[in-house]
C-alpha cells in the first residue's frame, strides 16, 4: 500500500488553497490557565462544512480521472468524512452518493444533502453502512472512497499541521483526535518532516476504543463502539493509517464521554467557540496530562464543530449537575 509522504502534502497544500481558506490558530489566556501552560487551537471547525476532512476530500476529488468523475463516488460516513466528500463533489462537478448509520446527526445529513449528495442510511453503526457502501460501490462500479485507506485524503488532512508549524514553529506536542485515525496519521507526516522532535499524541473515547487497541497491540483489531462522538466512532481498525501511527504516533490516551463533554463546554467559555466531541477530544486529553504538558507549547486539534443541539444539552446537563 502506498504511503503519504511529505512531498504529498505539499502537493495538497497547492491543490486545496484556491478553494480552502487557512484556519486560525489562536491561543486563549483562559485556556492557557486552566492547562497551566502555552496552548493553541487550531480551528477546523472554521472549515466551510465545519470539520478538518474537507482538506482531504478536495484533494483526493481534484484528482479523479475522468472515468471515475463519470462513474461518480460513494462513501461511508457518520458526518465529516461524508460532508467532505460531497462538497469536494460538488465543487468539482461529480455525482456522490453517502451511506450513513439510520441514526445519523441529523444536522450532518442535511448538510450532506443541501450539498448535493445522495444520502443513504442503512444499519445501526457505522461499521455496518460501511459494508453496505461497499457493496454498492461493487455492485454500482462507483468510485469508493475509503475514510482512512487514502494516500491523498491523509496528505490532503495533513495540511492542517504543515499550517499550524508555519504559524507556530516552536510547538513542541500536538494533540489530534482519532476516529479511523487518518487525521492523527497525517499530522506524524507532517510534523515530523518539518521537526522530528515533535511529540503528536492521539486521544479516542474508551466507548470506542479499536483504534487504540489496535495501536497498543501493533495489529488491527475489532472493539466494542458505543461512543455518541461520531468523529471517534470506529468499531474497526483501518490499515493504513494504523501502519503510519505505529510507526510514529508517540503517545495515545483514552478518555471517558464524560471527559469530552466538560471539554466541550471549556471550549465554549474559554476559547469562545463550537466544538463537536471529537473537536474537544484534544482539549480532554491536554487535561488529562496537564501536568506532563508545563513548560510546552501545546496544539489542540479542533477537529470540527458539527455537535447536534441533542448532544450540546447532554454537555450542558452534565455540567451544571456537578
């Protein structure tokens, strides 16, 4: 299987610039005072669907050939990853088509939809519409894009921290969500290319923990999936961006739901802004190592903003009941 490599990203970073504004990467005061040292947000939930994957989706659609435009693509998604596909599509004049869990955030799907994409739900899980996007991808000959196993969509995600290192040359640690893990494998080739000293850490929900397990245990394997935070929702392992977070991934930690919903109402009161469980993940898990992390210039990916009003009153709840 072909690896991203750094020149890649660069490539990606010319692809995505006419169509992608760069996001802000902001440090707070509030912030820096509640983890006790220097930290900046990069902002993906500023991103026009609200989520870091846009950059690969763009990426990887401008360069279908012309028998894979007129085929039209499909993919499976709980929200981001499909969002990115359909507007890529959209851009680019290609017919998508997105399978989602029945259950799927209501608000991604309209998106999805006011896009253009077709969207179709199927199963309980994500795991399941995946296996139904395959299906039909076989069936229909349509182009599969794969939400981790694509060389263009890690190098078109890994612009985010070429962007962060240009802004802030000294971080010394990053801290990225990990769903299928294509975000956190593309920021291990980016940071590490501009400073192998780097430390990027990756932070998953321990309702559903196969990325995690599959990182400690250097296999890929299957576990329970049971989290309400759609970006860490993976019940199964993906190969490619496991091999390159093996290879590079310096730290992984498993936080509770509990955890991601008090970061997402730290995110609200201290840095001002939106951010779905999964964008708040990193902030749980700076948190979680405050004390490891004194003294360092500290990134969090804000992975995206898309949180459903359903889950943003859980936060809420959880917090004021303390």
């Amino acid at each position: 299987m072909y690896f991203t490599t750094f020149t890649d990203v660069l490539l990606a970073q010319r692809r995505i610039r006419p169509y992608l504004p760069r996001t802000p990467l902001h440090s707070y005061p509030a912030m820096n005072v509640l983890l006790g040292t220097e930290v900046y947000i990069k902002h993906e939930n500023y991103q026009p669907v609200g989520a870091f994957k846009v950059r690969g989706g763009i990426n990887l659609i401008s360069q279908l050939t012309a028998e894979e435009r007129e085929r039209g693509v499909i993919a499976a998604s709980t929200g981001n990853h499909g969002q990115s596909v359909a507007y890529a599509a959209r851009l680019f004049g290609v017919r998508a088509r997105i399978v989602v869990p029945e259950k799927a955030n209501p608000g991604k799907v309209a998106a999805m939809q006011g896009m253009g994409a077709e969207v179709i739900f199927y199963g309980a899980t994500f795991d399941e519409a995946k296996l139904h996007c395959e299906a039909l991808a076989q069936e229909h000959g349509y182009r599969y894009i794969h939400s981790g196993n694509e060389p263009m969509l890690i190098a078109g995600v890994a612009t985010e921290v070429l962007e962060m290192l240009e802004d802030e040359p000294e971080m010394q640690v990053i801290i990225v969500p990990i769903g299928g893990g294509s975000g956190a494998a593309g920021a291990c080739i980016a940071a590490h290319a501009i400073n192998p000293a780097v430390r990027v850490i990756g932070v998953q929900s321990e309702a559903s923990p196969a990325a995690y397990e599959s990182w400690r245990q250097r296999r890929l394997v299957s576990a329970h999936n049971s989290t309400l935070e759609e970006g860490l929702a993976t019940g199964v392992a993906i190969e490619l961006p496991q091999e390159i977070m093996w290879q590079s991934l310096h730290d992984f930690l498993l936080i509770t739901e509990e955890e991601i919903m008090q970061a997402m109402i730290w995110m609200i009161e201290r840095a001002h802004t939106l951010a779905e469980g999964a964008g708040a993940a990193s902030l749980a898990a700076a948190y979680r190592m405050r004390e490891e992390l004194q003294g360092k210039k500290v990134g969090l990916i804000c992975s995206g903003g898309n949180s459903s009003l359903e889950h943003l009153r859980k936060a809420l709840a959880l917090v004021q009941d303390r």
